[in-house]
C-alpha cells in the first residue's frame, strides 16, 4: 500500500510518501480500506516533536487519527461489523490514519453517517469527540445555559457550536470578522470579533467557556463565568492544570481540560445528530494523500475554517 511515513521528529519534510507494508489486524480489529482521513492539530504537534513525551522515539510512523472507508476484512472478536461495510471512526494512538489501509479497534469505530462523503466522515471523529466530550462530559451542558465557544470557526469550534445548539443552550461564538456570518451559519445565537471585542471585558456571563484554540487563560475568564460556571480547554498548560486541580476540590467556577477519549458510543451518537440534520461536516480544502506536507501546512498556518480533508482512496 501507499502511506506516508515519518522516520523522525520535525518540519513537513520528514513526511514521506512511499510504497508499505498493509498492516495485520488483531483479533478486536478491522481492516479498513481508507478513502480518506483529515489533519488535526494533534497530527502535526506529534510530527514536530512537541508530544514526544508520549509518542517516545519509536520510528517508524504513519500518523493521522481519523479514518472513513470501508471494511475489508475483519478479526475473529469482532461482531459488528463485516467486509464491505461503510465506517468511520479513530485509530489507535499515535496514528495509522495517511495510507490506503489502516487497523482500526472495532470499539473506535462505527457506521458512517449516511449523509455524509467519505471526505466529510473523516472530518468529524477527532474533532466533534472532543467537542462532544467538553461540552456533554466535562461542562455537564444543560438546556437552556449560556455557552460560550472561543475559536468557533476552527476545527473542534464549528462542532462545539452546533453540538451546544442541538442541545438547546444560547451559544456565543468568538471569531474573527470575516467568519462572522459563517459562525451564524452553524446556529450562533451572537458571534463576538476578536479584532474588535474582548468578550472577557463585556457584561456577559457565561456557564460554560469553551476555549477550543487555547488562546484566553481561566484567569482572564473568570470575570465573565458565572459563579458555578465551567472553563474547558483543549491545552494542558500548568496554569489550567494546576487550576483545575485547585477548583476539583472548591466551591464555584472549574477548570478543566478535554482529553478526546475516541469511542464507538459517542461516535453513533454524533452520527446521528448528522442524520437528523443538527450537525454538518465543513471542508475548507481537501488535499491528496501525496500533498500531506502542504496540508500539514495549511492546518499550521491556522487559516483553516472548518477542517481539512485528505483523500486517499
């Protein structure tokens, strides 16, 4: 098979497209022709180094988290699902995603919406989990609150606005001036211009703020939470890890981080608010397999609205 595979740590050129062997599935995996896959933020922070406290030196590599294809073969433990079935899902950590093949756990995998592309399916696992598990899990998002989405136009933020409307909060989004219109788009109740407002010094208060670009720090939200309101974000910074462990244990405002924790629950779930029409995959652009490096590119550049899509097969 074709895949793209990293033999060390650093910039878009470490990512090699070239010939690899198909991988061997256990007996809990499937074997997945993969049609196409998509770049998160993740995928890149691995490349250059920046996790290797997690992903060690163990080369070589193929990374990409998100997968939609169709089952080829499947193990002896698997139930549910059989060759030829349409799916998406995660891989393991840390990838396996950038190759016309990829072992996936039956756990982190299911049917693929079936209003969706390949190119779009691929789009959601990552990105919506996270939303899903920040908002649902971690903010313990009630009808009827006041959420608040910073970074709404970016990957995880175009599903955490849609993910907080379909379960009937007032969203906020925080975007720059020329999404404005596309975050209204999503279902925003109000968007904010970061250029123009810092929602951290308006009268608003909010129960949750969802800070999906790790761009304000707890302690400049405070101010703007409610007193029992929820703070998640998505990067594990000493200040929100050591606050989060202060506000674990006190009365009031919390702060928390996401972890996404791929699964094949949360992903049925997903896909069916996609179904019924509550939750849409957005594309800014989609690149072959072979173009990995300027995607990678692209995704750096933090330009993106949406997500971007690789297409594989």
């Amino acid at each position: 098979m074709k895949a793209v595979i990293i033999r060390g740590y650093g910039s878009t050129d470490v990512l090699q497209y070239e010939d690899w062997m198909q991988p061997q599935i256990k007996p809990d995996q499937i074997l997945v022709k993969v049609h196409a896959s998509s770049v998160n933020p993740a995928d890149w922070k691995i490349r250059k180094g920046m996790l290797s406290v997690l992903t060690g030196r163990n080369f070589p590599l193929i990374l990409g988290f998100d997968v939609a294809g169709e089952v080829v073969s499947v193990g002896s433990q698997v139930t549910r699902f059989k060759a030829g079935d349409a799916i998406y899902g995660s891989t393991s950590f840390p990838g396996g995603a950038y190759a016309e093949f990829a072992a996936i756990p039956e756990n982190l995998a299911a049917p693929k919406p079936a209003n969706l592309s390949y190119e779009e399916a691929a789009t959601v696992p990552l990105a919506a989990l996270t939303a899903l598990q920040a908002l649902r899990d971690l903010g313990n998002i009630q009808a009827g609150q006041t959420v608040l989405i910073n970074g709404a136009a970016g990957g995880v933020g175009i599903f955490a606005v849609q993910i907080a409307k379909a379960l009937e909060t007032e969203v906020t989004g925080v975007c720059s001036t020329k999404n404005l219109d596309f975050v209204k788009s999503l279902g925003a109740d109000s968007v904010v211009d970061y250029t123009q407002q810092d929602f951290t010094t308006e009268s608003t208060k909010y129960d949750i703020i969802f800070d999906t670009v790790a761009k304000r720090a707890f302690s400049t939200c405070r101010e703007v939470l409610k007193p029992n309101g929820i703070y998640v974000t998505t990067l594990p910074t000493p200040e929100v890890l050591i606050q989060g462990l202060l506000t674990m244990f006190l009365p009031g405002q919390k702060a928390k981080l996401v972890v996404e924790r791929p699964n094949s629950q949360d992903l049925i779930y997903l896909k069916d608010l996609i179904e019924a029409g509550k939750i849409r995959a957005v594309i800014d652009r989609t690149f072959s397999l072979q173009e990995l490096a300027a995607a990678h590119a692209y995704s750096e550049s933090e330009r993106a609205v949406g997500k971007i899509a690789i297409a594989i097969n």
